[in-house]
C-alpha cells in the first residue's frame, strides 16, 4: 500500500504542477480540479494505512517537470495513472479502489483530449505580469517563492499527517482550516513561479518532520515561524510597491492572513496543552 | 542571480535517499536543529575509495538546498582524496560569504566528510554508526558526535 501511496502522491503533484503550466483557462481549471481530487485519494489511502495498521511514509521520488509543450507532462501524468490502477490490486477495500479506479478513467479520459500550448513556465525569464522589478527585488522575490512554495508543502503534509492521526474534532477542524490555507498559498506562490519561468516541485518532507513528536513545541515554533513570514511578507510588499501596486496588496494579503493562521495554531496550542494538564 | 543557480533551485541535483547507500553522514547545525544527511554509494578500487553514487537529504532552507546540489554534483565521481580536497575548497571560501549562506555551505561540506569517515570507520568495524558532525562560528569541524 505505501508504494501506491507513493505513486499517488506523486501524480497528485505533478498533476497540480501541470495546472501552473497551463495558460488555457479552462485547462487550468479542470488540472487543478483532478489534482485536488487524487489529494483526497491521497488522504484516502493514508486512512487505509492507518486503520489496517500498515506503515506508511511520505517519501516520493523527484519529479521531472521541464517540457516545452503541455502534452508532454500530460503524457507523463497518464503513464502514472496507468501504473496507479495497476497498482490498485494491493488495495483490498473494494469501493475505495473502484472508487479511485473510475476517476482513473475519467481522468485520463479528459487528459487525452486537452489540446497542448506551448510551455513557458521554465524559460526563467523572471518578469511578472509584465512587471519589471529591480535586480535586488527580482532575487528577494525568486527566493521567497522557492522558500515559501516548499513551506507551503511542508505544512499541508504536517498538518495532513496530524490530521489523519487526530481524533478530536476541533483538531480535525483547525487542521483541515490549515490545510486549505497552505493550499491556496502554495497555488498562488507556484502559479507566480511558473509566471516567471521558474516553476519546480517543492523537495521532499523528511520524515522527522512531519511525524512530530512534540507537537507543543511544533506549534509554538510555528507560531513564531508565522510571525517571520508576516515580516517577510511585508519587507516584499515594500520592496515591489513602487513597481507594482497589485504584487504588494498581495503580500500585504498574505501578511494579515497569518494573523489568523497564528490564532487557530494558539488554539491547538490551548487543546494540547490542556490535554497535558489532565494527564 | 545566474541561470545555473536557478536550474540548481528549479531542480535540485541529488535530492533524496539512496536506497543502496554503503556511507551516510549528518552535518548539523546546533543552534536551529538544521541539519543534512549525505548518502554515499563507494566503490573499493584497490584501496582507493569512489563516491560511485551520492543524495542528500536536508532540513534546512533554500540556501541548504543549493550549497547540497552544487556540492553533491561535484563530488560524484570523485575518489577520497579529491572530494576531501572540496570540502576543504568549501571551508576555506566560508569567510568571504554571509553567516548565514556561510552555515549552509558547511553543513553540506561537513556531511560529505562525515558520510566518508563513516565509510573508512566501516572498512575497520562494518557495524559502525552514522557519524554527525556540528557546524561551528569558525567553520572547523568540532568533535565526533555518534548518531546523536
């Protein structure tokens, strides 16, 4: 079962990166639709592992993403689908792989019949929108997207895991909120990388990261993680304001949105600690 | 910011873990619990030992992630001797760059040393643990710290 999740959390990411790639709206759309859906399959199958005792990891290979037309990615991500259904036959819960089966279907289904377009998500040629940032700007933002768009990665996998060992419902609650969030920032932050020509797959989560073994301590440090990411947010805004109004509310945005990331984290905090003092 | 350092950052060289590794070693940082694991692949050429395959692992920032893909890149292929000869390349330059680019480069450079002393320690005792090495202000590598 690990290497089908593998396998699946790989299509799920190449998948989503081929959204960023798109400049079809509508093939966007539906790469981000399907990537969303092989996450819940993702998630699926953790919950397998997890009530049928079996171990489970995180660990992925490299993604190979660089291509100059769409059906070249589209092609890669309908040979792992394929290997994905092959690879069903480990899973034992009949609706849950027909369920992913079926998808399957329908997913390569669609993917065969998306025209390609020409792919300039890797020509690095760093200008946004039309926008012409200076040098120091340009390397200040190219870094925090790298930074950040892994960051982002790296929580939704954190706060997944929690997720799917937590029993309690207001965990579950501010998990899932989290989770959400790291999404939206991760698909602003990629589509932003592929804009500029820099588009790359977030590296791997090493295990002791995601498997925490204090997590009093995780989210304390979270908490003060957010606080750095708020004054980087805001030393960004700062640094692209006068050439562009538009990239500066975003990070503005971005900013005031950790205000609530920080109170649902104070919040987890105020459950696990309150959950030592019974004990 | 040049074309190789973004294709390194786009696509980092020699991320992840090698399966079949014979050598493995930790730099790690102290003060911040940032740290990485080289794996090593060697080869046993009459007595001369080369980095046949080579990954790393790191939890640590960007700047961690390219001083790994640059100097995994330029250790493969290298025997003993020469790949001893970068890591010391890389110590020496750390004066002239920031502290805190200074502090990645030397946890990659310290694992690489590390993962080749775990390698000769293992020609002696083949059960011998992964050694770590921390980073230090003057960028020397402190005492050995067994599988901390």
């Amino acid at each position: 079962m690990n290497r089908l999740l593998v396998q699946v959390h790989e299509v799920w990411l190449e998948t989503l990166m081929s959204a960023f790639m798109s400049n079809n709206t509508a093939t966007k759309q539906t790469l981000f639709d399907f990537s969303e859906i092989m996450f819940r399959h993702f998630t699926w199958i953790e919950n397998y592992c997890i009530k049928n005792g079996v171990s489970y990891d995180y660990e992925r290979n490299m993604i190979p993403l660089k291509v100059d037309n769409l059906d070249a990615i589209l092609h890669d991500i309908i040979a792992r689908l394929n290997r994905v259904e092959l690879q069903l036959v480990v899973c034992d819960d009949e609706a849950l792989s027909f369920r992913i089966s079926q998808d399957i279907e329908y997913f390569i289904y669609t993917l065969k019949n998306i025209p390609s377009e020409p792919v300039s998500a890797f020509d690095m040629q760093r200008t946004i929108n039309g926008i012409e940032l200076t040098e120091e700007a340009t390397d200040a933002l190219t870094l925090f997207l790298f930074e950040e768009s892994y960051k982002e990665y790296e929580l939704i996998m954190i706060y997944n895991y929690l997720k799917a060992h937590s029993k309690d419902i207001e965990l579950v609650r501010i998990f899932q909120i989290l989770i959400d969030e790291s999404f939206f920032h991760l698909k602003r932050f990629g589509q932003m990388m592929a804009d500029m020509g820099i588009l790359g797959v977030p590296r791997t989560i090493a295990k002791e990261l995601y498997v925490v073994e204090d997590i009093v301590e995780f989210l304390k440090n979270g908490i003060n993680e957010e606080l750095l990411a708020k004054e980087e947010c805001k030393r960004l805004s700062d640094a692209v304001s006068n050439e562009s109004k538009e990239l500066a509310k975003f990070f503005d945005f971005v900013n005031y949105q950790e205000n609530y990331h920080i109170a649902l984290m104070k919040e987890a905090l105020e459950f696990y600690n309150k959950a030592a003092d019974v004990q | 910011m040049d074309a190789v350092l973004l294709e390194h950052m786009m696509n980092p060289k020699n991320y992840g873990v090698l399966e079949h590794s014979n050598a493995e070693g930790i730099g790690k940082n102290p003060h911040n619990g940032e740290k990485v694991i080289i794996f090593l692949s060697v080869s046993n050429r009459n007595n001369v030992y080369v980095i046949e395959d080579i990954r790393f692992q790191a939890i640590g920032c960007m700047t961690t992630v390219l001083a790994g893909s640059i100097i995994t890149n330029e250790a493969r292929g290298l025997d003993f001797d020469r790949a001893e000869a970068l890591v010391s390349t890389t110590l020496g330059m750390l004066d002239s760059v920031p502290p805190e680019e200074a502090a990645c480069s030397e946890m990659v450079a310290l694992a690489l040393q590390a993962a080749m002393d775990t390698y000769k320690e293992r020609q002696k005792d083949s059960e011998f643990p992964m050694i770590t090495y921390k980073i230090s202000q003057n960028c020397t590598p402190q005492g050995v710290d067994i599988n901390e």
